[in-house]
C-alpha cells in the first residue's frame, strides 16, 4: 500500500489462551453468558498481542470459532456433523479432521457469523489500527463434505456453498469492515494437480459482487492443521492463472520454504500487493528482528516497498501463544528497521 509501504498484518488466527482451550472442552459447565463472556475476553486478549506488537493491521484471532473454518459448518443446514475424529492417536494429521454427511439442500439461513465476529472486533479494537476479517472460501469449506447424489462432486459442493460465502462478504462490507482476506488454501494445496483456471474462476465468483467495495485479499499456504503441511510446497503451479484474482493483496507461504521461489512475488507485484510469509508459524526458532530484516530486504529485491506487505506464513492457531506473541513483535520489529534503513515514516 501506497500510503503504508512495508506493512506489517497477519492472516486471521491466533493461538487460543490457555483457559479457553480448557473451557471449550467443559462447555457444559458454563452458562449462555458465561461462553458470551469467555469470547469476549478471548478476543481481548488476542487484540493486546496483536496490538502490543505494533501491527498495522490486526484480526479478532478468530477466538471465536474451532479452527479457522471447521466452526463454520455449525451454520451449515442440509448436513448432518460428524460428532467424533476419524483418527484420534498416532501422529497429528489432515486425517484426523472428520468429514460431514449431507443430508439437504446446503443454506446458511442465519449466516456464517463473521459478521457478529467483526462487530466484536470492531468494538473492543482501539483506534488507529486497521482491522481484517478472514472468511473460508467456498473450495476449502467443500473439502470436509461428502459428495452425494444431489452434490456429486466436490465442485458441486463448492458451487452451492459459493453464494453463501458471497452473502457474507455482503453482509460484513454492509456493516462496515473495510478489509477482507478470503482464505482458500485448499485450492494452493491442490493446484499441483486441479485447473487452475478453474479456480481462478470460482474465487472471481465469490468476490464479485464486493470487489472495489473494500480491500480484498487471499491467503494461499499449503495447509497448517497441528502445524503439518498438505499441499506440495510449491507455489509456482498457481502461475500465471492465479494473477488473474481479482484482489488487491495475495498472500504467500514463503518461510517454510526457505523463499526458495521469492521471485514468484515480482509478478505478483505486478498487479497487486504482495504479502509475503516472512515468519516461519511451523517451527519454534523464534526469528530475530535482523532475520527479518535480511528477509524483508531480499523481498525488496523482486517488490516494491509500496507493494509489500509482511505477515506470518499462516494463521497463527497452531503456534504456541508465547512463541507466537514473539514472533510477531519481532516481525514488527524487523518491518520498522528496514523502513528506517529506507527513510520511510515508520
């Protein structure tokens, strides 16, 4: 961005506090307003790390939703929730996460509650800093239901879960959120080996009724459940097709694979901000500001200032909250050396 070159953001989720963990687990033992009032105070808490860190831009932390879309399915009618994990011992994996029967016509007649989740962040946020809602695109939210005979495929799912993603991004610009990232990893972890013109079409899809209406963004990682990839770790089968989204900012996973294809972002940068996985959320080394300050610098090799944007790999959900808390300081740190170095106002 223009008027906040090297912005620093992050993409949606954050580690839960340790009592919510706890609690989630013992819902039983709390009322209504107590669970009201655990959300609330979570959300709080996920807002002073963010804060603390000198972000620019920050999230609730999505502290209000069981991973950063499986709650989602809890507004789903037409499916019926698989109450248990497949795989419960042995090494954590994607196979642990269940899969949903359908048994309707999919609707979301009450929505898909980003909407009360940007209210709160909105309210409890402090002024000047801006403020992000992630939403899970159609594809992605397709990939935990089983096809039947009325949706045979999983573009059958996608197709009838697309208008429902699309009246939420409605609804969250009519109440006022300004910044969006549509979060869609499932189609960077399968570009390898789906179309990805396809793709590009069902993302545009999604969007168009609310491109130019607030700035839009997409995060592309290659999966992060119990801190594990999914995908190839390859971004260059997304290009040049994924050029074509409509967006104002693109994420990438750029850490974890040691920015082994960094000059990926100098077409992006091309057509959008690019913002780029410059913290590793996998791993416990806990970058210094001078790592991140080498990485920043490398990127400035293949972007603009002006059109770069740093943030963790991924969603923050699956990293320890301390390591977390300082992997983000320290990024923020990072951000403000190099700004310094290029005599921009930090």
């Amino acid at each position: 961005m223009k008027d906040c070159p090297i912005r620093t953001s992050v993409i949606g989720s954050y580690p839960f506090p340790g009592w919510l963990e706890f609690s989630s687990g013992h819902l039983g033992a709390f009322g209504r307003n107590d669970i009201e009032e655990m959300r609330e105070d979570a959300t709080i808490a996920a807002i002073h790390d963010q804060v603390s860190a000198g972000l620019d831009v920050i999230t609730d932390g999505e502290q209000t939703r069981f991973d950063f879309n499986l709650s989602f399915y809890g507004y789903l009618q037409g499916i019926d929730l698989e109450g248990d994990s497949p795989r419960k011992w042995g090494p954590p994996a994607h196979d642990q996460r269940g899969k949903h029967a359908i048994s309707g016509e999919l609707s979301a007649p009450r929505g898909l509650g980003c909407v009360a989740e940007f209210k709160r962040l909105k309210r409890l946020a402090p002024a000047g800093v801006a403020l992000k809602a992630s939403v899970p695109g159609p594809f992605t939210l397709s990939g935990r239901l089983i096809p039947n005979d009325q949706y045979p495929d999983r573009y059958a799912i996608t197709e009838a879960l697309l208008p429902l993603v699309r009246a939420e991004l409605e609804a969250l610009v009519a109440v006022g959120c300004q910044e969006i990232c549509v979060d869609e990893p499932s189609m960077s972890c399968y570009a390898h080996k789906e179309d990805t013109k396809r793709f590009v079409d069902i993302f545009n899809r999604t969007i168009e009724t609310v491109v130019g209406k607030c700035r839009l963004a997409t995060h592309l990682c290659f999966g992060n459940f119990k801190g594990r990839s999914v995908g190839s770790r390859r971004a260059a089968p997304m290009f040049p097709d994924f050029l074509d989204i409509k967006v104002d900012e693109m994420h990438m996973e750029m850490a974890t694979t040691a920015f082994v294809e960094v000059e990926l972002i100098e077409q992006v940068a091309k057509k959008m901000d690019v913002a780029v996985g410059i913290v590793d959320v996998k791993g416990y080394y806990i970058e210094t500001p001078e790592d991140v300050a080498d990485r920043i610098r490398l990127c400035l090799k293949h972007a603009p200032a002006d059109r770069l944007v740093v943030a963790p790999d991924c969603g923050l959900s699956q990293t320890a909250r301390w390591a977390a808390r300082q992997k983000l300081a320290n990024m923020v740190a990072g951000a403000k050396l190099v700004r310094k170095e290029l005599g921009l106002v930090s």
